[in-house]
C-alpha cells in the first residue's frame, strides 16, 4: 500500500493527466505518417512511449528543481520539497519510464529503439536550461517538438523532412505558452538568479514574445497542411487553433497573471487536442 501511495503521490506531482498537452500532437505526427489511424498496435506503444517519456522528463525536472521548489512559495508544496516522497524513490521512477521508453521504442522498430536514449537526453536537458539560459522556454518546446518527429519515425521507421515542420510549430507553441507560465515566477526567478524570458525582458514584453510564437506556430501549421497536401478540414484547424490561441493570450495580462493556470492547461489541451481532431478527420475523409 505504501508503494501505491508513493507512485500515487508521483503521478500527482508530475501532473500526468497533462500529457494531453503533447500527446496529441504526437499521435497528430503518427496519422500524418499512416495517412490515417494506424494500427493497434503503433498506436499503444506510441501512447505508451510519449506518456512514458513525459513521466520520465517532469520527474526528473522535480528531482533537479528540488532544491529551488523548496525556495519558491509556490512550489514549495511540491512532493519533494514537503517531505511526501524521498529523492530516492522519484529517482526509481525516472530509471522505471525511462525503461518503459525505450521498451515501447523496442516494440516499435529499430530506429524508434536507436533514437530513444537521445530523446531521453532531450527531453532531460531542460530541466537543467533554466541555469544557463532565458531561453529555457524554447528548450522545453524542443522537448516538446521531438513528440510529432518521434511518432512519425514509429510509423515509418524512417524521417519525412515535412514532420519537421509540424515539430517546429509544437516548439514555438510550447515555448510561448511556458513563457505566460513563467510570468508567475517573475520576482521570484529575479532573487534567485533564474534564467527566463520574464526575468530577462519583463513581463510585457514577455507577453509580446509570447504571443509572437504562437503567431509563428500558426504560420507553421498552415505550412505544414500546404506541405502534406491537406484539405479544407485542415485548413479549418490551423483557424481554430489561432482562435484558441487569441483567446488564451486574452486571459493574461501583464497587470493580472490570475488565469495564468486557465491559460495554461485548458486552452493548450484544447489546442492539441482539436488540431488532431480536424487533421484525422481531414485525412480518414479524403479516403
């Protein structure tokens, strides 16, 4: 009991349920590649390397930031730093999804198999970036962008040039919706020597910027459904995703940061998980 309790506890402190946030980009690059649903069993391992590989990469991240969780007032009620779990045991869990990783990779094909300790190197490095760089944000998108190019390859066992483009586009999107997760940390990244695009720019302007990528992931989508050779449903879901996406930086202001969290994860899940939506659709009905 004590052990379901602790991977409990882990499963809550990395927010699993938020892999909805990238998952379905991912599975996005994955119909691109079958030019539809693909099979039952890619589509499982897929599901159970991107989950895996997300618990993996937030574990870790709190394992590292353990020590500044503690020194944040709005982290420090994180499990690590409250004393609900040991350093240990969070260590084991990123040794376990790592594993399960490179298991579905395996499952997957070879190349899938070859390139999983690299997106496990990847996705790793951000938890680091925020030391050295204001540009940790684009790092984690980067992390982000490897899902849609990861699921492709586990489809094909090989790299299509154009799911670059789909990957460039979940790097801006996910860099410009951390940047408005990070304007909450603003004072508390300038005392204690944090990188960030807040600290480094202010708030405004770190809203600007914000918003500048999500235009970029806009043009990128468009670009990629021009590139795959879609059709009007497509062409609809880059529109709805730029509606959502005005609509989340309408949450924010520089002057009231309250719905950050609305802004965050509502309006991202949506955004992910609408675009899949129009581009299966668009696919299975051009068949």
């Amino acid at each position: 009991m004590a052990l379901l309790r602790s991977v409990g506890t882990t499963l809550e402190m990395i927010k699993w349920e938020h892999s909805v946030l990238t998952l379905p980009f991912g599975l996005t690059g994955a119909v691109l590649a079958a030019r539809g649903i693909p099979s039952l069993h890619t589509s499982l391992w897929i599901v159970v390397a991107l989950v895996a590989a997300r618990s993996a990469a937030m574990a870790f991240n709190r394992l590292a930031d353990a020590a500044i969780d503690a020194a944040n007032p709005r982290t420090r009620v994180r499990a690590i730093p409250a004393g609900k779990l040991s350093k240990s045991f969070v260590a084991w869990f990123v040794v376990v999804a790592s594993a399960v990783l490179v298991l579905a990779a395996y499952q997957l094909n070879p190349l899938a198999f070859y390139l999983s300790p690299v997106a496990l190197a990847i996705v790793f490095l951000y938890s680091f970036s925020k030391r050295f760089t204001r540009w940790t944000h684009v790092v984690l998108g980067i992390a982000m962008g490897t899902a849609p190019a990861a699921a492709w390859i586990a489809v094909r066992g090989s790299l299509d040039p154009r799911i670059l483009i789909l990957s460039a586009a979940v790097v801006f999107w996910g860099a410009g919706f951390d940047i408005l997760y990070s304007c909450q940390d603003y004072e508390f990244d300038r005392e204690a020597s944090i990188y960030s695009v807040p600290k480094a720019f202010g708030i405004p302007t770190a809203l600007v910027i914000a918003r500048l990528f999500h235009v970029i992931t806009v043009l990128l989508l468009g670009w990629m459904v021009e590139a795959f050779g879609l059709g009007r449903i497509a062409v609809a879901g880059v529109v709805f995703v730029a509606l959502l996406l005005i609509y989340e930086h309408s949450l924010v202001k520089h002057d009231d940061l309250s719905r950050v969290n609305a802004a965050f994860f509502t309006m991202n899940g949506l955004v992910s998980m609408a675009f899949l939506f129009f581009i299966a659709a668009d696919l299975l009905l051009a068949r």
